[in-house]
C-alpha cells in the first residue's frame, strides 16, 4: 500500500500511532484473551489465513498503535483496512470484546494520520460524494439500469479498475420507483406512532422497500411518519472512518428523537443508529441525547415481531434462503425475529444456507474498496444460497442485496434477493 503518516489532520495532540481523540480504548482491548474463537467466523482469515488479518491479530496492532514511538506503517494500516466490519467476531467471542467499537476508533485514527495514494484518496471521495446522498443516487439509478441493460455488468472483468468493475458489476436492477407519503395512518386502532428512516441508498434504488415497510406497519396498527430529513444517518461514514459521521448522527438525532420509535429497514443504518451514544460519548452537548435515541431504534423486524398479529397473512408458496445480513445478525443481535416472521407466512418454505455467519463481501463500502477480497466473499455467498435450491432470497439490507444478486448473475443464475417486509406484503395482499 502506497501512502505514509502525516502529522495531523483534526483530532487530539498524537502520543503514538494514535492521537488523544478517541483512540482504541486500551480497557476494551484487554478484554481480548487471544483464545482463537473468533478465527472460523473472520472472512479476511477464512480467505488467507493470516493472523494478522483476523480480529485478535489486528487487536494486537491496536494495542502495539499505544506504545511509546510507536506510528501507522503501511503494513497496520492494510490489515486494518482489510477488515470487512462484519462483526462476526462479535458474535463469536465468549470474553464479550467490544471489537465494533474498537474498529471504529481505529479507522477513525486512520483516516486522520495516513496519507492514501492519489488514486485511492480520489476512489474514496467521489464515494462519500455520492452514496450518503440520496438525490445523487437517485439521478444515477437510470444510468446503472442503462449499464446493465446494454450489458456493461458483463464486460466488468474487462475494465481497467478493479473499484470500476465493481461498480458496474453493483448496478442495481430498475425497480419501480414507488412515492412514499410522509405520513401512514394505522389501519384499525393505533398501537403507537413509528418514525421510518428513509435512508440513502434504500430511499435511491429500493424506495419500494420503504413502501412496503410503511404499509406492512401499517396493516399491524402503527401510524408511520416517513419525514424526507434525514438524508443519511452516518453508517456508510462510521463504519470506515469518515470525518462526518458525527455530524450526520447529530442531523439525524434532531431530525428523529421526537417520535416514539424509530425504525429502520436497512442493517447498516439501524447498527449505526443504535451505536450514537458510542459515536457520541464525548459530546456534552450531545451524548445524553445520542443515548436516548439509540434506545428507541429497532429494525422493522423487531417491531414486527413484537406483538401479536393483527392483518391477515395469505399464503405465499415459494421456497426462500435467508441472508443473514452482518449488521443485523452480529451487530444488532437480529436473527430470530426476521427468521419467525417469515415462517409465520403460509406456504413460505425458509431454508438455510451454510456458513451463515460469514459475510458477503458488502460490507458498507468495502465491495468498491477492496473488490478483490470482496468478490472471493460475493462468490462465496452466492454458491452457499444457490445450493440449497431456493427460488429467491431473503436479506434485510440494500448493500447484502445488491453483492448477493450481482455475484448469482457472474455465476449464471438470476436470483431475486427480496426484504422480509415485501414478502410479508405479498401475503397481506393475498398475491402468492
């Protein structure tokens, strides 16, 4: 990896590799007891087998970045780097490591004291120029259709970057671009009030999601309120460094905190929604604030499976492999709720695939950053659902959608990668 250290860009005095504005807390790092439990769930480990690219290698480089003279070489910040952030280890570890927050301050740490070579520097802002930023996205969802449509997916190996190439082979499918109201009345008595998080790349190429989100909360009693602010919540910023991840959660927090609840349809955002008093500890203005938002967020699955039915569920015969999506499953701890919702549709047949905890290769931004690992991961996925013969999948997050049905298509197979609430839709409606 081209690039080296810079003094300083923002942050606290440095006192080694790690300056004094957050660094990896060394308590969380000591809770690490090296036993190896995390290893057979790590996919960077999985793929290489490197101890240095698995969660206890890099916490040793964590807690190396606090030694005396210590700084960021090349060789630290690749490893770090090349961590997906899936949080299998989370679920893995019996000591409890917090290695979600860990990376996150590192990352943190990163992006203000190592100098990226050019062409990477440029990859990653025209990125974070893009994705957080909905209408952005959404005047470029005509051209990936275009892409797809005259074939440019298929020429992805071809082209001269490997980033490019995931680009193009990331295009998303056109889908029906579906208005959503600012507000969904409850059918039937109210059970309370629910703010639905838009989002950015959800509300660009998967506006039907939300549809369907607001209307299956609807059908089981909650008024909706879908307010278009705010435009992006921070995940994408958080999860691999940004400098505005703070600024975005502060927006949302403002944007949000009056309501009841606070739901999310999309993994990656309801992870980091639920990770604000973290994000925001040292914010006096903020922190408290931060920490009783968090609590009121919840997956729409979450809530669904909540309390007791109330709209009729019709039968919807398929057979369907469920995705667990990374910051779902390990982040959020989700993995039954979405799981009983649907079994609990008629006809639906709900098989699972191997190596479940394993991620896709998504991974925020990681898929356009690290496509080469990222495809390995994709493929990986994509060859575990297709074999247990199902028609379609079921993933709770935009970006595990996109790799998924991209990666089936490298391998031959159009394979349809449905949310849970539109097949829970499609039973309502009685269209199975």
């Amino acid at each position: 990896m081209s690039g080296g250290p810079i003094e300083l860009r923002g942050g606290g005095a440095r006192v080694s590799a790690w300056d004094e504005d957050r660094p990896p807390e060394p308590a969380l790092i000591d809770d690490c007891v090296h036993c190896g439990f995390c290893l057979p769930t790590c996919p960077t480990y999985a793929l290489w087998g490197e101890e240095a690219d698995s969660p206890r290698g890099r916490i040793v480089l964590m807690r190396a970045g606090h030694e005396d003279g210590s700084d960021l070489s090349a060789e630290m910040v690749g490893h770090f780097d090349n961590c997906l952030g899936c949080m299998a280890c989370v679920t893995a570890c019996p000591s409890g490591v917090q290695y979600d927050k860990l990376i996150e301050d590192t990352r943190a740490q990163v992006e203000r004291h190592w100098e990226r070579a050019p062409a990477e520097r440029i990859l990653r802002r025209l990125i974070f120029a893009l994705f957080p930023h909905p209408r952005r996205l959404a005047a470029l969802a005509p051209l990936l259709a275009l892409a797809r449509a005259v074939g440019l997916d298929r020429l992805a190996p071809r082209l001269p970057s490997e980033s490019l190439a995931a680009m193009a082979r990331l295009a998303p499918p056109r889908r029906p671009r579906v208005s959503l109201p600012e507000r969904v009345p409850a059918a039937g008595p109210s059970r309370g009030s629910v703010a639905l998080l838009r989002g950015c790349v959800q509300r660009a190429f998967f506006s039907d999601v939300n549809a369907a989100t607001a209307a299956v909360l609807a059908a089981e009693g909650w008024d909706v309120a879908a307010p278009h602010e705010p435009r992006c919540c921070g995940a994408l910023a958080l999860h691999a460094g940004g400098t505005d991840a703070r600024e975005r959660a502060r927006d949302t927090i403002a944007a949000l905190e009056g309501h009841e609840r606070v739901v999310v349809n999309a993994a990656g955002c309801g992870s980091a929604m639920k990770d604000y008093g973290h994000l925001l500890r040292d914010d006096l203005a903020w922190a408290d604030r931060a920490e009783r938002f968090a609590a009121k967020v919840r997956d729409v699955t979450e809530i669904l499976a909540g309390g007791p039915v109330r709209a009729l569920r019709r039968p919807v015969r398929m057979r369907v492999a469920y995705h667990d999506a990374c910051h779902l499953a390990h982040a959020q701890g989700v993995r039954e709720q979405p799981r009983d919702l649907l079994r609990a549709i008629p006809g639906l047949e709900l098989v699972e695939p191997a190596e479940w905890e394993i991620c896709c290769g998504s991974a925020g931004i990681y898929n356009l950053v690290k496509p080469e690992p990222a495809n390995e991961l994709g493929r990986r996925k994509a060859e575990n659902l297709l074999a247990t013969g199902a028609e379609a999948v079921v993933a709770a997050n935009p970006g595990c959608a996109l790799q998924i049905a991209a990666h089936a298509r490298d391998l031959g197979h159009e394979l349809v990668v449905y949310h849970p609430v539109e097949l829970l839709l499609r039973s309502l409606k009685g269209a199975g």
